[in-house]
C-alpha cells in the first residue's frame, strides 16, 4: 500500500436508513444501560465481600492480633472495629441499616476503574446504598427494568434518612422508579423525611427562619469597569419571594411594552431599582419617554408611581381536613402524631401546614377559597378559544405536558386540540373544545406536534383521560402516562 493511502468504504454502498440509524442508536444506548447495570451490581457484590463480617478475621489472622487480658477493653473494641493502628479501617458509606466497607477495597476499586477514590467511594456508597436499604428499587435494577443513573439520584437523596424513613421511599417509588422525575423523586424523599423526623424537619424551618437574609455586595469589584454592577445574594420567606417575584416579572413586562430593547434579565434587574424606590406600578406613557435619558436623569425627573396594595400570594395548596381545622393527626405510616403537611402546586413542593397558616396571619392578606373540582366532570364549547373552567380542569387532571419524558409544568403550557380543530361553519362536529379534547403541551412540544420535519411528524391519541399514546416521525412509539413514559 502507498504510503498515506487510505482505505475507503465503497462509495455505491447503500446508506442505512434513517429510520433504522435511529433504532441502531437505541439499541446501542440500551446495551450500554446493561452494561452500566451489570457493572453496578458488580460493584455492590465487591462491597458485600468486603464488609465487616469479611474483614475482621482477615485482619486478626494477617497481624496475629492476641485476645487475651494483655489488651484492655478499649483497646479490644478499637481493634475489633479498626484493626491495627495504620491497617484498614470501616467506612460507613450509606445509611442506617447498611453495612460497613473496607477504606482499602474502596481505594483498589477506584484504581482499577480509573476513578480518583473519592469518586469511587460516591460510587460504592451508591451501590451499598441502593443494595441494603432500597431493596425493591434493588430488585427492579438486577431484573433490568430501571437504569443506574436513575437509581443514583434517589440513593444521593435518602442516604441521610432513617431506616424506616428509606423503607418509605423505597415502597412507594420502586414501581414508577424508571419512570419518575426528579422532582418526584425529591418530593417523596422531603414528605419521607418530614413523617419520620418531624422534630427535625420542625428544627430545619425555625432554622431557616432565622437565617433569613440579603446581602449586597458594594465593596467588590474586580476592574473600573464592572464596579457599576453589584452582586446580590440571599434567603427569604417563600410568601414574601413569590410576592417580590410578581412583582419583577409585573414591571419587567411594563419595561418592554414601553420600548424597552433590554434582554429579559436587565429588565428584571431594573425592575429590582423601581421597587426599591416604591414604583410597584409603572406609567408605560412615561415611561416610554424615559427609556432614552440616563439613570441618574431619569430619578431625579421623575415622579414616584406609588401604590398601596396588601399582600397577594396566588398559591394552589392541598391540605387535609385535619390540617385545615388544627387538630392533632396520626400518621398511617408511622403510627404516631405527626406534622401537618402542605403541598403546593405551583412549584411541586411539599411544606409544613404551619408555613402556610404563617402566611396568611400577615394583616392584609386576601385569601381566595375555591371549591374543588369534580375533575370527572365533562365540559364542552363550539368555539376554537378555549374558557378558564376547561382549561383549568385539563391542566389539573394532568400537571405536566404530555410530551414523552417533559416534566414542564401544565401551568405554564399551551393547550391543544389532540384533532384538529374544524370550524363548525366548515363542517366541523360541536363541542370540539372539551376537557376530554385537550392535552397540555409546552411550547417546544407543541411546536414539533403541529409542524411536520423533514422526516414526518408526531402523532399521539388519547387512550384514556390521563393516558396518551405518541407516535415518532420514525415510528418508535411512547406510552406517557401519570407515572412518566414508558418507551414501546
């Protein structure tokens, strides 16, 4: 062969179809999920041969460590849990529940991995973890139904609960763990630790409470010309962070109807300047006129849009009879007297009832009790615009857009047709906009649902109220469901 000749794959070759360029990758991506679950596992079974049970006798037969009256009790009790002074010693890697590691194995794992020991030890803790204290999710793992990577982010979370508190979690999440968000997962972890801690979890809100703070950053800068920028940190009360929040997003938008050219983030960081000066409202005729003057000029010439107004926090909170009327209330998982929890749907949190009833003992606050909703309800319209009592329902029924894998919030989603609206004057069947019609879509995945690519389209119908099948441009099917989205 001539030197720098290259060898060159026929140029007739038939390219692989697109269609099955994308199955090949998947399948590639499947067998690496194997080979990441077989190797964890693998993992978990170094550390079982590693553990207390198994080390201890290697030790004492390696240093010929005597049990006689020579060592005194103290001496007994550190050799038996840490050998010679120097030797190996037991971690604890996870938590209640879950044996103890040799240092050492963890050190020889990591090397042969290519891994420096700290990133070794996050890995076999998570194996330990996982292996002795999530024992459903385990199983779900060694039979092939759940990726590592998923179970990792719930063993980094309950590594710090109680043993019953990991057994909680472990229950409830095994059969929707390969499917689960992380917010669910975070969610399940909080409501776990709250029932089976709740002196804790009431010592972490009064310690957040009085670590409540602001700082502003006057002194640093690093050159001339950022010193006109001050950095801003801090921690507040989540009422009064959703009040500040509309009230920047309110004088944000103000900004651009009145002309404003800035990127969304100067105008939210202005909008922090007219509140501190009082202006919770803007004049947009004015306004206008101001955006062209200086800074300095623009304080000093204008006058103040002050407005008085009392507190308004819009939050969808569920609470439980109980919690509503202040009595006392067991709790079905731990049998004893337990904390009042809250959950708020605007942001997939779960908080302490006492929180919430905080909130709305501040002197002016409006509280808006609404009735609930029979979301069994069937509700329909002619027209192609879609009224709050409908939107409100199917965005309930369903909290999430219904794209495959999108956990994006239904509250801020778009609504649409799942077929195609027809007007009725063109031939088009009464009440097409219905709760039984409409499905919530992020922006990006109603896109990508209603204009065609160069491969096709997506599909999708609705099997049941809270079930869709989708369909790929290539074919590959998903089944979305309340749980998340099983690939077909």
């Amino acid at each position: 062969m001539a030197l720098g000749h290259q060898d060159h794959p026929a140029q007739d070759s038939a390219p692989v179809p697109t269609g099955d360029l994308l199955t090949s990758i998947r399948d590639l991506d499947q067998a690496a999920d194997q080979a990441d679950r077989d190797r964890f596992i693998a993992i978990a079974e170094w550390a079982d041969r590693h553990t207390t049970g198994q080390l201890l006798p290697d030790l004492y037969g390696t240093f010929g460590l005597p049990d006689d009256d020579a060592h005194t009790e103290a001496e007994n009790a550190w050799v038996t849990r840490f050998g010679m002074p120097g030797a190996d010693t037991m971690l604890e890697l996870a938590g209640p529940g879950a044996p103890e590691i040799s240092e050492f194995a963890v050190i020889e794992l990591a090397a042969a991995l290519g891994r420096s020991t700290d990133s070794g030890r996050m890995l076999l803790s998570d194996a330990v973890e996982a292996r002795y204290r999530l024992p459903k999710i385990w199983q779900r793992l060694v039979d092939g139904q759940v990726q590592v990577w998923r179970v990792r982010r719930v063993t980094d979370l309950t590594r710090s609960l109680t043993a019953e508190a990991a057994a909680f979690v472990d229950a409830h999440l095994a059969h929707v763990i390969h499917t689960s968000s992380f917010t669910t997962v975070k969610r399940l972890v909080a409501e776990a630790a709250a029932r089976f801690d709740p002196e804790a979890t009431e010592m972490e809100e009064v310690d957040t409470a009085a670590t409540l703070h602001v700082t502003l950053d006057l002194d640093t800068a690093w050159s001339i010309g950022t010193a006109n920028g001050v950095h801003l940190s801090g921690l507040l009360d989540r009422a009064d962070a959703e009040e500040l929040e509309h009230a920047i997003r309110t004088i944000a938008d103000q900004l651009l109807a009145a002309g404003s050219t800035d990127s969304l983030d100067v105008r939210r960081a202005k909008a922090l300047g007219y509140l501190s000066r009082g202006d919770l409202t803007l004049d947009l005729a004015d306004a206008g006129a101001r955006a062209a003057t200086s800074a300095s000029e623009e304080r000093a010439s204008r006058p103040p849009t002050r407005t008085n107004r009392t507190r308004q926090v819009v939050l969808h909170i569920h609470l439980s009879d109980a919690a509503l009327k202040g009595a006392p209330e067991v709790d079905p998982d731990t049998g004893k007297l337990g904390l009042h929890l809250a959950r708020v749907d605007n942001h997939h949190q779960t908080l302490t009832a006492d929180a919430v009833r905080e909130w709305l003992s501040v002197p002016g606050t409006q509280i808006t009790v609404k009735p609930v909703i029979d979301l069994a309800d069937q509700i329909a319209v002619d027209s192609y615009e879609i009224p709050d009592r409908i939107s409100q329902r199917v965005k309930l029924k369903r909290p999430t857009c219904v794209f495959p894998h999108c956990t994006r919030t239904s509250a801020r989603t778009d609504l649409d047709h799942i077929d195609e609206y027809v007007p009725p004057d063109q031939g088009g069947p009464p009440g097409q906009t219905s709760t039984a019609t409409l499905a919530p879509l992020c922006r990006r995945h109603h896109r990508a649902k209603t204009h065609p690519s160069p491969d096709g389209q997506w599909d999708y119908v609705q099997l049941t109220p809270t079930t869709w099948l989708w369909t790929s441009p290539h074919g590959i099917r998903y089944l979305v469901h309340p749980d998340g989205t099983t690939t077909l």
